[in-house]
C-alpha cells in the first residue's frame, strides 16, 4: 500500500496522538542506533514525553556524551567572545584612522580653499600652488574635450537641418511649378471664355437670290443674311 502523506500539525486526538508517538519513538530510537553502528559515531538522544516520562538512549555513556558537549559549547563559546573582542577592538581602530583621515582631508580641503594657510611653511605652500595648477591643467583639458563634443553635436545637428532644408526647398519649388501650371491654365480658359463673350454677331448683306434665274427680279426676291 501507499502510504500518505503526513501532514506536519499537531494531532488533536490524544489517543491517536499516543499511539504515533510510540511508533514514532521506537522508530527514531532505531535510526539513532543504526547511525552510531553504521558510521561509528557518538550519538546520545534523550526524549521526554507529554507526561513527562523519559527516554534515552546512548552509544556509549549519556553523562560522558553530555559533558562532551557541554565542554565543546564553553569552547566556542569563549572563541566567540575572543574573537567579538578583537572584531570590536579592530572595528574602534579603523574608526579612528578614518576619523583622522577625515581630519586631514578637511584641513587640505580648507587650504585650498585659501583658509587656514597661516601655519603652513613654504614647501607646504608650493605643493599647494603646483596641486592647484595640475588641477586646472586637468579642468582645462576637459573642457576643451566637452566643448569639442558640443561642437561635433551641434555640426552634426546643422547638417540634418541643411538636408531638412533643401528637401523642403525641392517640395516647394515642385509644388511652385505645379501651381504656375494651373495658374496659367485657368487663364488661358479666362481668357478663351472673355473673348467667345466679347465677340458680337455680325449681320453681311449679300447679293444672293433664291428662284429661276428667268424669273428672279433685284427688286422682288428675298434676301439672305449671312453672319
């Protein structure tokens, strides 16, 4: 059969709760005597029960065992406090050269700041002077090199706005033309419709006569008009 999983709480059957903690005993008495056999090991376990009954079991001598690791605790335990000494007392040194560093860096950034230059000697005052120069000298270099970026940027932002410029310049000389084109077409039509409007009918008298020419007279026949 399989067997199910435990869940790990605490049973609240007493009775179920008696009959597992003998089972359980037995069988950690049993892991406990195999371990000290099978690695040849010192192994000592003590359990006490819910009323208080006690049971224990030892490879060799439970009292032996016990003082064995009571000895062992003191041990580490004064390493431990040996070795929280010396970690706090290391701790209190380092804190004070850092202090002093601190105090010194303060005092030669005060110096040069230009204050508190009244106990220094004269070699003192040079280091001082030649550390400003290569300071500046340093400051000036890289602000040649930041003004060069700035201006390799601003070169590159001139040449986009020249190309956006002429590519705007050709739309809008193409849109120019297109539009010159339509102009002149709609006044060519203006114009063509002005002059069919301005034109007037003209009426021509002509000597034409309808009939036989043996009957026809200039005086009774019909007139043609033509235009």
């Amino acid at each position: 059969m399989v067997r199910g999983k435990t869940e790990m709480k605490r049973i609240e059957n007493a009775t179920s709760r008696q009959v597992r903690f003998s089972k359980r005993r037995n069988g950690l008495m049993k892991k406990a005597f195999e371990l000290s056999i099978l690695c040849d090991v010192e192994v000592a376990l003590i359990v006490f029960s819910p009323r208080g009954r006690i049971y224990e079991f030892a490879s060799s001598s439970i009292l032996e065992t016990i003082e064995r690791y009571r000895s062992h605790t003191r041990i580490n335990n004064a390493l431990t406090t040996i070795e929280s000494l010396e970690n706090t007392q290391r701790l209190k040194e380092e804190a004070e050269n850092m202090t002093k560093k601190i105090d010194l860096l303060e005092t030669s950034k005060r110096k040069f700041f230009g204050d508190g230059l009244g106990s220094c000697s004269i070699d003192e005052l040079q280091r001082i002077e030649q550390q400003l120069e290569r300071s500046i000298t340093n400051i000036r270099v890289k602000k040649t090199e930041v003004f060069g970026e700035q201006i390799e940027l601003l070169k590159e932002k001139e040449k986009t706005l020249v190309d956006e410029n002429t590519r705007l310049s050709e739309k809008y000389d193409s849109y120019s033309s297109q539009q010159a084109k339509m102009d002149e077409s709609e006044n060519v039509v203006e114009v063509e419709a002005y002059a069919d409007q301005s034109s007037p009918i003209s009426y021509v008298e002509t000597e034409l006569f309808i009939g036989l020419p043996e009957t026809r007279t200039r005086r009774n026949s019909p007139k043609l008009r033509t235009n």
